[in-house]
C-alpha cells in the first residue's frame, strides 16, 4: 500500500436551492469584500445575479469578475489578478465549471503572492496562503471545488500546469444539482465524461490508496449509474444530483491518487486542436483502458463489480472499454480522433507532447511516447 494523506480542508454543503445560502455561509467564513468568479455564459444562466443577491443580502460586498474562457490560460489569470489588486477583497467566491472555479484559485495564487501562475506549477509553492474561497460548480464535471490544485493553461504553448497547495482547497464546497440544470446538453456530456474519466483514472494509479479507492468506487457507481439517465431526460433531479455527487467524490479520488495516461494523451489534444477537455478524454479513454488491460484487470473488474465473475471471465478491460465507448455514444460525442479533426500524420508530435505530461507518470503502465503513440493510433 502506498503512503498517502488526508485533510479534509473542505465543508460539503449538497441539496437543491443550497445556492442561496451562499450569502450566510461567506458571512459565517468572515467574507467582507469578496471576489465572485464567474464567466459570461454563468452570467446569462441568471446563476451569477443569484449569488450577488445572496452576498449582498448577508452584507458581503461582491466584485464580480468574468473577463475569462473556458481553459482559462496564465494571462486571463493576471488579468483577473490585476483588476482584483486594487479592490482590498479578502476573499473569493467561484461559480461555474472547471474554468471559473480554476480561474479563481489561480487569481488568489497571483493575487496573494505575485508572479505569474507559472510560478506556482507542483504543489506547496505559495509562500503566502491563499485568501478563503467557497466553490459552487454548475456542472457535474471536474470536481475542481473537492481539489487543491488549480489548472491553468500556459497562454503561449496552451499547455496545462497543475498548480496546487493546501489553502488552494475551497473552505466550503455549494453542491446545489438545480444548477446544472442550466447547461447545455454538450456541456453536460463533456462535463460528465470528465468526472467518469476521473474515477476510471484515480482507480487504478500508481497513487491509489484504500481512501482514493472509497471515492473512486463510489463515484463510478453514481456516474455510470446516472449519466445515460442525465442524456436522456436532462431534468431528471436525481441523475443530476448523482453526476453532481459523483463529479466531487472523483474529485477527492484525484486528490490523493492522481490521474493517468487519459490525461496525458488529452492535454495535447486540446492545446493542439482546441479539443475541449472532456471531449478529449472521450477520445482516448476507452484506448487507456484497453492498453493498460494487462496491467489491472483486476482493479477494472472491481471498478465493474468484482464478484460478477461473469466480467472477470470475459476481459474487463474491454467490458469497460466498450461501456466508455457507450457513453460516448450517448453523449453525442466524437468517438474517433478523426472525426474530431485530428490529422493521423500528427500523432508522433502529439505522442512527443503526452510523454511530458506530469499526469502520465501515474498511470499504472510505464507510459511513454511509444505508449502514447500506439494509444492514438488505436484512436484515430
Ligand atoms: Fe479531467
């Protein structure tokens, strides 16, 4: 079993209509001035007016900030960081997807201790810690509001950097699954992808450890239980709560385990070809699974339901395969790398790129460029 450590640094507050006590949860965190993080098309839902009206009711004053995109990148960062500097705030709220809720903490990086985001890339480099923040996704995807790192995109390679501390984790996570309800439904598939990707990853690194493995099962259980339910009637209030749940405990499940190969392979992708991340992920998971096969056919098989031997007899690296490939479907996804608008003729460049992706180096199979190749050739 391989060490590992646990702090839980985040209070979870999950139901339908918790949003609205995000006024009163800032207050009893002390917020006075705070950031609220949050992009145009959170703005557009009505979500972001909800919390103002929140804050402002429970006498926080809010400065709301949404000069960014999705993949926020290093100089939306300093943006954000530049117009925060002069508003004397001791705090941040994030409202959104994996973006907004990125973008916030790396703001609080820069904010708080100068430089660029490139300057915080691993883990523990902020001298300062951060200032508090309360996260509130309104997707059911990175579980960015359960993790201490914060990744953001290099704005000149577009490559991503994980940075992360122990104050980057949010002080209070909003679960309110009525938010979700709002995005669009390929959002939704993209978003879900992720999460799914994220409990197939965590469940079998390098890093595992009896209390990654808790969150990854358990996440699994709800998203592949819930997302096909999510596609086909989006307003199903219980398969939003389960992708929503799911989505964070994947999220814890990284924290202590890491990711993979899956990853590694889609980074490239989306700084290359402009892939969006979940997207990218549904391209070359189902190939992960199968390349790393030989490796842990049995941690598949648990992820599937270890005493269906019926799973282990067949090849659960491809009964799991398969059942990614289906949710892909689902989804309405790109199942090739060539219907995305990948060129096969790219693929050494792209295998060059995965092989120095920090996320590879824990996936259960040595993974390499040579890896990386035959994964996307599988793909394409
Ligand atoms: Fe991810």
């Amino acid at each position: 079993m391989v060490p590992f450590e646990f702090h839980p640094r985040t209070r979870v507050v999950f139901g339908p209509a918790t949003v609205t006590r995000v006024g009163q949860l800032a207050r009893d965190l002390g917020f006075r001035r705070t950031l609220l993080v949050a992009d145009p098309g959170i703005r557009e839902a009505g979500h972001t007016a909800r919390v103002l009206d929140s804050l402002t009711a429970a006498g926080v004053e809010p400065f709301p900030f949404d000069s960014f995109g999705i993949n926020p990148d290093s100089a939306m960062v300093a943006a954000g960081a530049a117009f925060a500097a002069p508003l004397n705030i001791d705090s941040i709220v994030g409202l959104g997807g994996g973006s907004s809720l990125d973008c916030a903490k790396g703001i609080n990086f820069v904010l708080r201790n100068g430089g660029s985001i490139a300057d915080y890339r691993g883990y523990g480099k902020a001298a300062t810690p951060l200032l508090p923040m309360i996260g509130i996704p309104t997707t059911a995807g990175t579980g960015s509001e359960a993790q201490s790192y914060a990744v953001i995109a290099d704005a000149t390679t577009h490559m991503k950097m994980a940075c992360g501390d122990p104050s980057a984790a949010v002080r209070i996570a909003i679960l309110d699954p009525d938010l979700t309800l709002s995005a669009p439904r390929h959002v939704t598939a993209m978003a879900g992808y992720d999460a799914i990707a994220h409990a197939v990853e965590s469940a079998v690194s390098t890093k595992r450890n009896p209390l990654s493995d808790t969150f990854a099962r358990q996440a699994w259980h709800l998203l592949s239980e819930a997302f096909e339910r999510v596609m086909l009637h989006p307003a199903d209030a219980d398969a939003r709560a389960a992708m929503l749940v799911g989505a964070h405990f994947a999220g814890m499940a990284i924290e202590t385990s890491m990711l993979g190969a899956a990853h590694a392979c889609a980074n490239p992708l989306t700084a290359r070809y402009n892939i969006p991340h979940g997207l990218a992920l549904a391209l070359v998971l189902p190939h992960v699974v199968r390349w790393n096969g030989a490796a842990v056919k049995d941690r598949y098989a648990a992820l599937l339901g270890a005493p269906r031997r019926r799973i282990r007899d067949e090849d659960p690296a491809e009964t799991l395969a398969l059942r990614l490939e289906d949710f892909a479907v689902t989804g309405h996804l790109a199942i090739t790398l060539s219907d995305a608008g990948v060129d096969a003729a790219a693929i050494p460049e792209l295998a060059a790129l995965a092989a120095q992706q920090w996320t590879g180096t824990f996936n259960p199979r040595p993974f390499d460029a040579v890896g990386a190749e035959e994964i996307y050739r599988a793909g394409i």
